[in-house]
C-alpha cells in the first residue's frame, strides 16, 4: 500500500505521516519546502516522541522512528505517476492551499483514468476547515473535464475528517532537524460512507457515520478555546500558548468562552452535558502542557479564516445568540482578534487598513457578515475592542 501525503510540516509527519508508517503504507511526502523535500530524502527517517502532561512519564518507549520514506516537490511532474498509483491521498497544507493541490490531483486522476485504473484512490484532506474534503473535491471538478467526470465518481473517494492533536514547531534539534514532539492525545474522525472501495485499516483513524457533530465539536472547543487564549495573550504581549493560560484574566475568559461555545453544541446537537464539560477539561489539560510550547503567532495567523462566519469564533456566538444563551467571553476573543496585528501575517494587515479606511463597526460587518439585528452584538465587539490597549 502506497500513500502520498501533501504538507510534510508538523501535523504531516507528527500525526498523519506517522499513523500511515505505523498502518504498513509506504509513505511519499509532497511539499514545496526544498530544505525539507532534501532532508526527508538525505534521512528517509524521523523520530517522533510522543509526550503527555506529566513529564516524569514519559520515557524512550514513546519515540517512533518513522522509516523508508521519501519526498517530492508538490510541482515536480513526476508527481502525476505517483498520484496514478497510490492507494491513499492525505493533506495538511492548511486551508487556504487546498484550492492550489486541486490541479495537481486532478492531473494524476486523469492519468490514473487514461491507465485504466480501477484500483480505488481515497483522498482525505486534514485540514482546519469543515469538510475539506468535500471543498477539495469541487475543486477538483471545477477543474477535471467532463469526460472524466464519471471515472472520478466511480473510483476517487474524498473524505471528510477531523484531526484533533497538538504539535508544536520543535525546539529540539538533532542532526536532520525534522524531529518532532507530539501530544498523545489523538483523534482523527473520518466519515466512513465517502471511502471508494475498501476501508484502509489505519492507527488512531476512527470511522464515524455522523462526522458532522465532531467536526464542530473540535472546532467550537479546541479551534476557539485556542484562537481567544492566543488574540488576548498577545494584546499582553505574551509569546506562548502557556503563557497565555498561566494568566487568571485570560485563563478563566478562555474557559468560560469554551463553556458558551459548548452550551450551543449540546443545545444543538444535543451532547451529553457532562460528557462535554469533561471533553472541555480534558482541552485546557493539553493547552497547559509545558512540554508542547506553541506560539501565539502561529495560532492567531489567519484571522480573516478564523473570523469568518462559519468558523471558530462567530459560528459559536451565532448559535448564542440564536438560542438566547450567554456569549460575553466569546465576544472578548472576537474583539481581541480585531486587535491582532503581526508584520509576518497579510491577512492581519487587511484587516487593520479596512479597519483604518471604514472603521471598525463597518469591519465588522464586512468580515463577520453581521447583520442589522446583531446591534447589541456589535456594539458589545466595539466596547471590547475600545477597551483594548
């Protein structure tokens, strides 16, 4: 069994590269990172420790040396043979560059169709966004002719998941610079009724016929838990995800906001109200964990994508607001987030000229979408937003 795995960054090889090597694949990474195209190709191994709170128990039983491996650069044109025989396709290359590997795997489908294939290939794409798979797929549609529109139905399988584990940018080195620490906490969610074929027996992939409700579950809890912990830790000026929560301000604003995001999942999907409450523990236990230092920075990057209606911080505020439940901690970190600044992120800079150029009320509205009866909601934001310094 052959997997090509698009994203060798940290989720790539920590958690998914690593899972397809324990499950017996033969795993290709694709990246357009050169120095770690070569280094995986110099190497063809890696070590991954995995860590958990209590330092004292964790020993050399934990690292996993993952082998026999090589890269590619994801615009090599050899690329196309292997996507013609892999059994498996996986992604972590963030959501916003789903949209740029579409072509790449459409051309390899349609290589795989002139050759006749009828070796089913499913593709699950790891992404933080919902359904990704689903969006990757119309990406590729969008850009497959229509003669192979009927192949592309019968035997690619896209998969909608959820991956939920935290590993940081390494501080550690060592002589091929790509080991890497990983929490053993570990959840990756599929849908079992998109795969083409038969289901690959995977390490840590579990198969679900109603991923919806997990999918928000991680992104109302871990993604916004994570997003305002980072957007308020950084108006102080902290740098780590750790620093952010030893702060009691911030702590309890970050718990309280991921309790408001939960009332709405258990309101709305109906959860077991205790089951959460624990599920929510057990989140801020891993943002406390020493031994996976995050950056602020790397969390809070993006906020056009994590400000969008549909995403982390507004969806939940929405469901709120729809079902008359608190939401005044989420509407700190939305405001906090309306005050990220960072020179490195282009997205953050947008939103300080739109902010510059129509305020911060029109901003709002442009961003979050609002609407005219979100008036008390907006105005909260605004107070918020004025508070900070």
């Amino acid at each position: 069994m052959k997997a090509l795995h698009f994203g060798a960054g940290n989720i790539g090889r920590g958690f998914i590269g690593k899972n397809l090597f324990l499950s017996g694949f033969d795993v290709i990474f694709s990246d357009i990172n050169k120095n770690i195209i070569n280094a995986i190709n110099y190497y063809k191994e890696y070590n991954v420790q995995l860590v958990n709170h209590n330092q004292e128990n964790n020993t050399q039983h934990d690292i996993i040396n993952v082998r026999n491996i090589r890269a590619i650069h994801a615009f090599d044109s050899k690329i196309d043979q292997i996507i013609s025989v892999v059994n498996l396709i996986t992604t972590s290359v963030g959501p916003n560059a789903i949209n740029k590997i579409a072509s790449i795997i459409m051309r390899g489908i349609i290589l795989r169709a002139e050759k006749k294939s009828i070796i089913p290939l499913n593709v699950i794409a790891c992404e933080n966004r919902i359904q990704s798979s689903s969006y990757l797929k119309a990406c590729v549609l969008n850009q497959l002719p229509m003669k192979y529109r009927i192949y592309c139905d019968k035997y690619i399988g896209f998969i909608d998941c959820t991956v939920d584990t935290i590993i940081p940018i390494s501080q550690k080195q060592n002589d091929s610079n790509l080991f890497l620490l990983a929490e053993k906490f570990q959840e990756w969610i599929v849908d079992a009724n998109q795969f083409k074929g038969k289901i690959p027996k995977i390490v840590n992939m579990q198969l679900s016929d109603n991923l919806i409700p997990f999918v928000i579950r991680k992104l109302f809890t871990l993604n916004t838990g994570h997003a305002i912990a980072a957007y308020l830790g950084l108006t102080k000026k902290y740098e780590t995800i750790q620093e952010s929560i030893e702060d009691k301000i911030i702590q309890n604003i970050v718990k309280l906001g991921m309790q408001e995001s939960g009332s709405v999942l258990v309101k709305h999907y109906h959860f077991n109200q205790n089951d959460h409450t624990n599920y929510i523990k057990t989140i801020f236990y891993r943002f406390k964990n020493p031994l996976l230092s995050d950056n602020l920075n790397r969390i809070a990057r993006n906020p056009l994508q994590k400000l969008h209606p549909k995403e982390r911080l507004i969806r939940p505020l929405l469901g709120a607001i729809k079902y008359n439940l608190p939401y005044l901690n989420l509407i700190k970190g939305i405001a906090a987030a309306f005050r990220y600044r960072s020179r490195h992120d282009e997205e953050s800079k947008k939103i300080a000229l739109l902010i510059k150029k129509t305020g911060i009320k029109q901003t709002l509205l442009k961003i979050c979408q609002f609407k005219q009866r979100h008036t008390q909601e907006i105005n909260l934001i605004i107070q918020e937003y004025n508070n900070i310094f």
